[in-house]
C-alpha cells in the first residue's frame, strides 16, 4: 500500500502500487503516466505544473484514502 509519494519518485513505481492515483495526475495535466520512467518532479517541470504541489495533492488523497 503506497502511503506517501516524494519528487523524486518514479510515475511507474507510483502507478505499480496504486494506480487509483492516475486520474490526479492527468487531471493535473500530466498526461505522460504512459512514461512511467519520469521522475514526479522532471515530468511536472516539463508540463509546467507545480511539482510541490501535485505531490501534496497526491499525499492529501492518499491520506484521505488510507485513513
């Protein structure tokens, strides 16, 4: 069971343990989580989303899902 997420993190390490998280990244506008090798932080800073931000937003979600 994932239970928090970092930067440095791999999309596909992320997915492989709970793929539920998918829809917050396309929703996010990371549409790449068929590139499972990028890193959380590189692939943000490619679509130029705020990679502090989405990893709160996942961490929230997972929390919240957890509890």
């Amino acid at each position: 069971m994932l239970k928090e997420v970092t930067k440095d993190m791999l999309i596909g390490e992320i997915l492989q343990a709970d793929a539920t998280v998918a829809p917050i990244l396309m929703a996010s506008g990371m549409h790449c989580i068929g590139c499972p090798a990028s890193q959380v932080e590189e692939a943000a800073m490619v679509h130029g989303i705020d990679s502090d931000e989405l990893v709160t937003k996942i961490n929230e979600y997972l929390a919240t899902k957890n509890a």
